[in-house]
C-alpha cells in the first residue's frame, strides 16, 4: 500500500499525512479544530482540504465530515442552487479521484442525512453512493452506529469504529458567574431562565418550543433564543413569536464571552431537535454544567448514557409545556452536577484523538 508522504514520529499508530475536509477552516464549530489539533499533538501532520491538495497534493488519508447531500427545502439564491449543484457533482468526484490516487477514505458521519433537505429519497441514495466509495466510517456512539449501518448498509461490509465527540471545556471554559451573566443579559436573579442557543433551522423547531414556552404557568420564566437565523423570514417569524413571551433575543453569531454569558445565566438548556444523530449543542451546554431538556433522540439518548440522568433529561415527541414545567424543577438543583463533571472527564481530546488514530490507523492498513 502506497504511502507517498513522509511519516510522523509516532509509533506504533497511523504514521502518515490526513487531509481534513475540512479541518481548520470552519470557525462556528470547534469540533476539526480540536480533533486535528489533538492528532497533530500526537505526531500526525494535518493538512486542510482544497481541490489541489486533494487532487495533486501528498498525503496517505482524506478525513470526510458532511458531505451529504445538502439541497436545502427552503428557498434559496440563485447562487446557492449554483453551489448546491457544484457540491453534488464535485463531492462523489473528488472522492473518487482520491480513490484513484490510492489514497484511504475515511467519513466521520455526524449525521444520518443532511437536514432541512429536499428530496430526501435522492438525498439518502446520494449519501450511500459516498459510503461506497470510503474505505471505512467513525461515528460518535454505538447507538449511531447501527442507525448508520441500517441507514448507509454499504457500511456494514466496511470496518467501522467508534470514535466519541469531545467536550468544549478546552475552548471555552468556565461560564460567567451567573450574577454578573444575567446582569449582562438584563435577566432578574430570581429568574427561571429556559434557553436554546444554536444555529436557528426549520429542523430545529425553535418555533414550537416558543408555543410550549408561551403557555408556561411561571411568571418568573424567561426564554433565551440565541443564534443566527438561517435567513430574514425565519429571523422576522422569531420576533414576531418572541413579541408574546417574557424573552431575550440574540439573533445573530455569537461570540465565545456571549456563548459564556448565556450559559451563565441558564437554569435550563433545551434541544428540541426531533432527529440527531449527533448534537454539539448539548455538548456544549452540558461542558458549561447546565442540564439539558431533549427530544429522544440518538444524540440525547448517547448524552444521557455518558452524563447520566442528573445531565439530560429526554421527553417523547416534541418539546411541550408540561415538559417545560418539569424539566425547569429537574434542573435547577442539578446546575454544575457532579455527574456532569465526571461525563466531561470521559471526553478529553487527547483520548479521542489516540481513538481516532487507532481507526485511521486500521482502515488504511487493511483497506479494500
């Protein structure tokens, strides 16, 4: 097997050069960026992706996350359909001329479809033509795993492993003090704080949870929707529905101190996500200490797996009112938890990052 790039320090693991497509270049989502940084500490060279590096450049493994099929179901620009059709046509290309370049394919697979998507029979054969063409796949969970095998079955004749998600302590740290957090955020200290912070989609359903929101019983309640809309109608529909309920909104990109701020000052995070296959939302929230209220999802029920049930609590079907009234009294007494800590310590990087060596290490050692 053709390794045409020189080899890292490190014994006894995946000597070689990955490509990350992509690896550094995406600023909203830590997750490449503490993966391959981890890697890079452990004697792997890291390299971010590009068309010339893919296609021409020296390397032994192209890293894949996200290339599914992505043709949104709302209306988009001229020159997003361009765009859309360009990832249609060049994803599978590229991977194939890297196939052909001898060089091993490997789909980290953080979702089981892409979401919001139209024509979502096309978008699942699309999906499985590029499992075809890897040479293996890393979920986050077993959980996921099956759901991949059962939703991608070109990958049950493909060695697979699972590589976890790790938390965000690394990059954010400790939450503000909650005091000065909710002064910051113009929220009473006696308040009941229920938040959602995240990229604002359709799949999200951020709108029922303001519906559940507004029939709460609590005056002291408070909703905290934070994020950037996906476009100017969902970011008017959001005001429109927040005019109704005691609330705050931050629709926009978030920085790290108001990411810090936010979980500060929250009693209560919510995920009303109907389908996951991963959340790096909940991640988050629960890296800050705060409890999360979830639709049963296969990210929630992993999440609750390793954070326990004094971490995450998971309601059947969407995100309702009774569920907002009990999931506020299960979290406040659980804010900074113990078991919370402890799920944390089960998700360093240095530890994912010798996991995902091992899986590189296998695939491109016994690829077919």
């Amino acid at each position: 097997m053709a390794a045409d790039s020189s080899t890292s320090s490190n014994q006894g693991g995946f000597q070689g050069t990955v490509v990350g497509w992509p690896a550094y270049r995406i600023t909203r989502n830590p997750y490449s960026l503490l993966l391959y940084s981890n890697l890079e500490r452990r004697g792997i060279r890291v390299l971010d992706h590009g068309i010339c590096q893919i296609l021409f450049g020296r390397y032994d493994l192209l890293h894949i996350h996200w290339p599914n099929f992505n043709w949104p179901s709302h209306s988009i620009s001229y020159w997003m359909r361009l765009k859309s059709f360009f990832h249609l046509i060049a994803v599978p290309a590229v991977i194939g001329a890297s196939r052909l370049r001898n060089k091993t394919v490997l789909w980290t697979v953080h979702n089981l479809r892409a979401h919001d998507v139209r024509y979502a029979v096309l978008a699942t054969w699309y999906d499985q033509q590029i499992a075809r063409l890897c040479h293996g796949y890393t979920t986050f969970s077993t959980l996921a795993k099956n759901a991949v095998e059962v939703t991608l079955p070109a990958f049950l004749r493909k060695p697979g492993f699972v590589v976890r998600h790790g938390h965000y302590r690394d990059v954010y740290g400790d939450p503000t003090p909650r005091c000065e957090a909710r002064d910051r955020l113009g929220l009473d200290q006696d308040a009941s704080v229920v938040l959602f912070a995240g990229n604002i989609r359709p799949y999200k359903d951020v709108m029922g949870l303001i519906d559940a929101f507004a029939l709460l019983d609590d005056p002291s309640a408070v909703l905290v929707i934070a994020g950037p809309p996906i476009d100017a109608g969902t970011r008017d529909s959001i005001r429109e529905a927040l005019r109704s309920v005691r609330s705050v909104a931050l629709l926009k990109v978030l920085s790290e101190f108001e990411l810090k701020d936010l979980f500060g000052a929250a009693d209560l995070f919510v995920c009303p996500v109907q389908r996951a296959l991963s959340s790096g939302s909940i991640l988050m929230s629960l890296s800050f200490g705060v409890p999360v209220l979830a639709c049963d999802t296969i990210a929630a029920q992993d999440a609750e797996l390793v954070f326990s049930r004094d971490g995450v609590m998971r309601v059947n079907g969407r995100i309702s009112t009774h569920a907002l009234r009990n999931g506020l009294a299960w979290a406040k007494p659980r804010i900074g938890h113990p078991a919370i800590a402890a799920g944390c310590s089960h998700l360093e990087w240095s530890e994912i990052a010798e996991a995902m060596e091992t899986a590189m290490s296998s695939i491109h050692t016994n690829r077919r």
